[in-house]
C-alpha cells in the first residue's frame, strides 16, 4: 500500500467533476458508434470492479471537497496477446482553478535501469527467459484516505444512472505512478528479498517496469532461479505471466496458460513467435534480437523519416 506523494497535504484542487462528465459524454459518444469497442471498454471496467480494484464512492462521503475526478479513455493495441483495450486515465487534466491531480503530486526520482544495459546482460546468459508481471500498477493498493484523489465517472449502460467509482490501486495515467510501483518492487526484493537473492538481483537489476529479461548458464541454475522469482513474486500477489524461453524446460515449469509460447516453436521453424521484448522483436528459436521494418511506398523525405 502506498500514499499519493502530495506537495501539499491534502490539497484541494477545485472542480474537476464538470470536465469529467464532459469528458465521458464525449467518450460515450464515440462507444455507440462502435458496438464492439464498447463491449471491450464495458469488460475491462467490469474486471476492474470485479477484483476490488475499484469501488463505489459511499454516498455519505461524495460531497467532500478533497476529491479529483479522473477523465479516461481507451486506447487499442492490436498487437497485444493479453489486453486488447487498456483504459487511460488522464490525470493531467485541470480544474476550475488551473491545477490537476498530476501536476500536485511528486513524480519522484527514475528508478527503472538503462533499458539498453537490461538488453545487454541478458545476452551474457546462455539460457534466456523473459516473463511480466500481470497488472503491475493494480496489485498495489493506495491508502483509503487517498483514494478520493482517483475518482471517476461511469456507468455500464447509457441508459442507467451515472456512478461515482474511486480507484483503489496505483492508476496508469498518474505522474507518481511508475516510481510507486518501481519503489515497490524495490521494497518486495529488499524486505522479502534477503531469503532469496538471486530473485531479489533479478528484480533489481534485470527488470525494466512489469518486464523481466533475465536466465544463466545451465538449465538447472535457471529452473532454480525461475522458481525463486515465482516464489518471490507471490509474497506480494504479483503474478507472472507470458513466459517465453529459448529452453523448453523452463516453458513447461510453468502453466500453458501463462505461456507466450509454445514449447514447439523452439523445434519446428514453421512456428512464427513474433514476441516482442523492450521495443525489439525475439527469436528464441535462433535466440537472436530482431528487428521490423516497413519500405516506404514513396520516396523518403525528412518527416517521413523522423
């Protein structure tokens, strides 16, 4: 559990409900002239609602002045094997008196490694496993006393009255947000961490965000340090899902449904795995780091370029 890092103690921001409802008028809108995309946007706050990441606002608690309504909307992401849809929410927006949830809050110092350094150790392993953590932002809850801060408008049919939620967890979208849940995973590899510290390094030093890159030399040093960081993970109720490998023991250690692939891609060349690591494209057939391109139709120019 963590506090908004206010720079003022429980500050009051004005009002930022009217833009909010605004907001979600807007969105509602652009939901009914897409039947799909609404239902994907409906079962995505449904999940959140239904694993107490979010929670009605009690009615007697509604009219306090320290509050933040929250404006959201969604994004696509084709290319996505779990989430198709993530909703955004937009915690830069201003009230009447200028001033939003973001711009109150410390960011906090970067604290996520040199993403090319994490690319790079990963190539001194022999046998190579990659995995994230599920829902990252959503395992670690915000104190009760600020969750005021994260609320928002919505309501799952256009003709059912509008419901004041709060969100109980860290938000993509807030400015402190990915130290929070960088600190935190610090605090789990530092506390929880001194019984197991090859985990602990991992999470330390082979992580960038929710993605782990990390293995060894032998099959049987880096089954043992899977195990640990599963084991590790667990003691916050941090999930690991989308496992990869270019070793097939390492794939069958864990469920199929937590797999990214199929063990039969690392024996049969016709298996395409397209997994995408840190912005680079995996083969861990060949176990080397791609990358795609697209030929422009027409010839180059400087925008086209940049």
């Amino acid at each position: 559990m963590v506090r908004l890092p206010f720079r003022q103690p429980s500050p009051q921001l004005g009002d930022s409900k009217t833009f909010a409802l605004q907001r979600f008028k807007t969105l509602e809108q652009r939901l009914s002239k897409n039947p799909d995309l609404r239902q994907q946007y409906v079962e995505f706050m449904q999940d959140y609602l239904s694993t107490g990441h979010m929670e009605l606002i009690p009615p007697s608690t509604i009219d306090t002045p320290r509050n933040y309504y929250i404006p959201h909307h969604c994004i696509l992401r084709p290319d996505s094997k779990t989430t198709k849809l993530r909703v955004v929410f937009n915690a830069s927006a201003q009230t009447t008196t200028g001033k939003s949830l973001n711009e109150s809050m410390y960011t906090g110092p970067k604290l996520q490694p040199d993403i090319r350094i994490v690319l790079l150790r990963a190539r001194l392993r022999k046998y190579l496993f990659i995995t994230d953590i599920k829902q990252m932002y959503r395992q670690i809850l915000v104190h009760p006393d600020d969750r005021d801060y994260q609320r928002i408008l919505w309501r799952f049919s256009p003709t059912s009255k509008m419901e004041e939620y709060r969100l109980c967890t860290v938000t993509y979208g807030t400015s402190a947000a990915p130290f929070q849940a960088l600190r935190t995973i610090r605090e789990l590899a530092k506390i929880d961490g001194a019984r197991s510290t090859r985990a602990a390094a991992v999470l330390l030093n082979d992580t960038f965000v929710d993605d782990v890159l990390t293995g060894a030399n032998s099959v049987q040093e880096a089954l043992e340090c899977q195990k640990e960081l599963i084991q590790l993970c667990s003691r916050a109720q941090f999930e690991l899902r989308k496992w990869a490998s270019n070793c097939s023991e390492l794939l069958h250690a864990v469920s199929e449904d937590t797999r990214a692939m199929s063990p039969l891609v690392l024996f049969d060349a016709s298996e395409e795995p397209a997994l995408k690591l840190l912005g680079l494209n995996w083969d861990p057939a060949s176990d080397t780091f791609l990358f795609k391109t697209h030929l422009m139709a027409k010839g180059p120019t400087k925008r086209s370029i940049l």
